[in-house]
C-alpha cells in the first residue's frame, strides 16, 4: 500500500514538474532574448540622444542598463540552463558558484539603488521651483553612481567567501554555508532593501511625481524633452511593483513555514514555484528596456525636432 502511494506521489510530481517547466521556460527565452535585445537598442540610442546623456535622470537609466544586461546574461541564461536543461554550472565549478551570485547581486542592488534614485531625480525634476529642479545636476549623480556601486560591492563581499560549492548527501550544493549571513540576507537584504526599502521610495517619490505632473502650473513650466525624461522614470517603479510583489510574498511564505514539517509532495511543489518565480523575477531587467527603447524613440525624435529647429532659426537669422 505504501508503495503504491509512493508512486502515485512520484508519479504527480513528475507531472508537476512537466506542467512548470515549458511555461518557465519559454518564459525565461522570452525574457532574456527580450531583454538582451532592448538593452543593447537602448544603450545604442543613449548614445545617439546627446541632450539625453546629460541629465541626472538619464544618466541612472544608461548604466541602469548596462547592470540589466549583465543580470540577464549571468543571472537569467544559467538560470535557464539550469531548469531547463538541468545544466547547472554552480553544481559542477566552485569558481563559478562563489562568483554567480556574488557578482549578479552587486548588479541588482545596484539596478534597485539606481531605480530609487532615479525616482527621487524625476521629483526633484518634475517640481514646480526652479530652484528645486537645480538641485539635480548631472555631477551630483556621477558622485551617487559611483558611492553605489562601490558599496554594493563591498557588501557582498562575505557572498564571496561563505558562498560554496558542498557535497550533502551524496548531491553537490552551491549554498550560503554561513547560517548567520544567509539569514542576513534573507530578513536584511530580500525583506529589508529590496522590499521594504525600495518599494517605499519608489512608491512615495513615484506618487509625489505624479502630483507634480498634473498641476497646471509644472506642465507650462517644463518642456516637452523633461516631461519625457520623467515619464520614462516612472516605468520602472511599475515594473518592479509588478514583478517583485509575487517574489516577495513567496520569500515570506517560504521564511514562515522554513521551520514546519513537509511532505515531499508538498516540498516539490513549493521548490516548483520557487523557480518559476526566480525566473519571473528578472521581469525588471527585461520589460523596463521594452517600455524605455519605445520612449527613447520619442525622446529621440523630441531631440532632432530640437536641433533641426535651431538651425533653422539661426539660418534664417543670418538670411
């Protein structure tokens, strides 16, 4: 009898495991290629917009752009290597599995810091004091990129040394063999910056921006280029609403029952779910370029309609 169970349980999970893999899988393709291909179209048409370089807000998007890029060929193509393919390089190379995560999560904070920043430029930005919007200026950003990105690296730092290829079992892990620092970054990293901290920036300056937009008063007084500019910094705070909340309510599911007993049915299922949502999650680093090369063609047009009407001016002064 017991047997018998046994198999239908097997049995039910194997077709769990069918039934979740296609789905993440062509969602992982659609995701990367996607994502691939926008990022290199947007850091293309960063380079050709000059007037779009030179402001705050663009600045965080263009090397916003080269750390998705990253994220996604790192992070998303083993990713899918691994559920797909069950070719997983942090299994077989102890290089490969202490430098994997350590370095996609120097990425993503970075991307997550960028983002929040980004948010509070497009306030400062869309406000209707001249004196307000003076406060950003493009050097300033440059000094706040820079402080990121070399925090970020130094605090993943320990990502590096306690993240480690072990045998448990009889079955090779690439896992956090510090208990202290994996729960560390799972209730100050995942619950704490990338959660509460975030979404509460993005969330706030985003709704503060909104504000801004639609007195009468920011509409006459900014131009068609800066309005642009702001919208398209509003994207990204509702891609990362959309695809962070379902990571989120899954890590604190997965955070309150690590302790309750669980069948193996019940274990397959969640590590199923947890898969597919690691591969939804790098939905940001995808959907924002599909919704920012459309805008940049815009902005890209506002540009040259810029430039050709100031030659023409000055032509016609000197005729």
């Amino acid at each position: 009898m017991s047997s018998n169970n046994n198999s239908s349980i097997s049995l039910a999970i194997n077709q769990l495991q069918s039934a979740f893999r296609y789905p993440s899988l062509i969602l992982g393709f659609v995701l990367l290629i996607g994502g691939v291909l926008g990022n290199i179209l947007n850091i293309i048409l960063f380079i050709k917009v000059p007037n779009y370089k030179n402001n705050a807000c663009s600045l965080y998007m263009f090397v916003r752009t080269f750390l998705d890029l990253y994220t996604l060929l790192a992070g998303l193509t083993t990713r899918i290597l691994a559920t797909g393919f069950q070719i997983d390089f942090t299994l077989i190379n102890q290089v490969w599995c202490k430098t994997r995560f350590g370095s996609t999560e120097i990425n993503i904070q970075s991307t997550y810091t960028l983002i929040c920043l980004q948010a509070i430029d497009a306030f400062i930005c869309s406000s209707s004091s001249a004196v307000v919007r003076q406060k950003s200026n493009i050097r300033t950003a440059r000094y706040l990129i820079t402080v990121a990105l070399c925090f970020w690296s130094i605090h993943e730092i320990p990502y590096f040394i306690f993240q480690d290829l072990i045998i448990v079992g009889g079955t090779p892990m690439c896992i956090t063999t510090n208990t202290i620092y994996a729960q560390y970054r799972s209730y100050v990293v995942f619950l704490g910056f990338n959660t509460a901290i975030l979404i509460t920036v993005i969330s706030i300056f985003g709704f503060l921006t909104v504000q801004h937009m639609k007195t009468i008063a920011v509409t006459r007084t900014l131009s068609s280029l800066t309005k642009q500019t702001i919208s398209m910094a509003l994207f990204p705070i509702i891609a990362v609403l959309v695809f962070n909340a379902p990571y989120t309510a899954w890590s604190i599911y997965s955070l309150i029952t690590a302790n309750v007993a669980k069948d193996m049915y019940r274990r397959a299922v969640e590590q199923l779910i947890t898969s597919f949502i690691a591969t939804y999650g790098f939905g940001p680093y995808a959907v924002i370029v599909f919704l920012l090369s459309k805008q940049i063609f815009v902005l890209l047009f506002y540009s040259r309609v810029h430039f050709i009407a100031i030659v023409y001016q000055k032509d016609f002064e000197i005729n």
